[in-house]
C-alpha cells in the first residue's frame, strides 16, 4: 500500500509540474478530428488527420490532410496549417487554426483540381502529459471551378463541429 502511495503522489506531483508541457516548443503533434455532417441535402463525412511541430511555445506549423465523402464523390486534400493555443491551463486550452488545402475532386465521371481554406476554434481538453481530446469549430471554403458540379454546396463554405484528438510527442 506504502508504494501505491508513493507512485500516486509523484504521479500527481510530475502532471502539476509538467501539466502545460504539451504545448512547448520541439513537441511533434500527431492527430487528426473527424466530423458528420448534412450541406444542401448531401450527407457528408469529414475525417482531418494532421501531424504538427511546435516552433515556439504554443504555436505548431504543420501539414493536414482532408477526406470528404459525400453520396459517390469524394474531396481529398493536403496542405499547410498553423495553430496558435491560448489560456493554456493544466486542463486544457483554447485554440485557433487556420490552412490552405490542395485539393483532388472526384466523382463517379470526373475530377477536378482546386484549392481550399479553412479556419477553427476550439477547445483541447488535456488527458494526460501526452493526450488532447479536441472540440472544434471549422468553416471550409472550397473554389470549385464552374464546371464543376459534383457537390451542391460549391458556391458556399462548409461549417463543421468536430472532435478529435492529439498526441503530443516530446524530444
């Protein structure tokens, strides 16, 4: 029992230390959300993996990937993004995150090649020394060309609610 003690005491003592670690600067950031959703009567699944490295503390440059699939066509994209996290507590933070994507649109008949923007918010809930659990808020703009005219919503932006996670790996 006297060691069962023990181990939960320093357990307790290096998360109040190190509590506020998953944002440092040399942390690698591996994760990804995913959402469901419904645009113009299409049902749509979005699934966002992502990999980051924290540059200075609480600021991460990194690369994402997007994959929609909505009723037989799909979105597939890749690109740059950057996420700032503020009031940063033991518990978790607040962040913002914005991206360019590269994107491949397909369907059933055709593909087309365009670009996308995205910008979140959200909330990253810390588990542990090494897990977030993440609550966002996301809006997508897609420039679809006129010819294209595989989704419904191509003259509008995409908003999501998503959850996901991440893995904070330090040196």
């Amino acid at each position: 029992m006297k060691n069962f003690t023990t181990t939960l005491l320093l357990s307790f003592f290096i998360l109040v230390n190190y509590g506020f670690s998953q944002t440092e600067k040399g942390t690698v950031l591996l994760g990804g959300s995913a959402s469901y959703l419904s645009v113009d009567d299409e049902s749509l699944i979005n699934i966002n993996p992502n990999i980051g490295y924290f540059v200075a503390n609480k600021f991460v440059v990194g690369l994402n990937a997007n994959y929609i699939n909505s009723d037989g066509s799909n979105i597939l994209g890749v690109g740059p993004y950057i996420r700032g996290y503020f009031l940063t507590n033991e518990k978790g933070s607040i962040f913002a995150q914005g991206g360019y994507n590269y994107i491949r649109v397909g369907g059933d008949n055709s593909s087309d090649s365009e670009n996308g923007y995205s910008l979140g918010f959200g909330y990253a809930v810390f588990l542990n020394s090494s897990i977030a659990l993440e609550f966002s808020g996301n809006y997508a703009k897609y420039e679809f060309s006129k010819s294209s005219n595989l989704f419904s919503f191509s003259d509008s932006g995409i908003l999501s609610f998503n959850v996901g996670f991440q893995i904070h790996f330090k040196k």
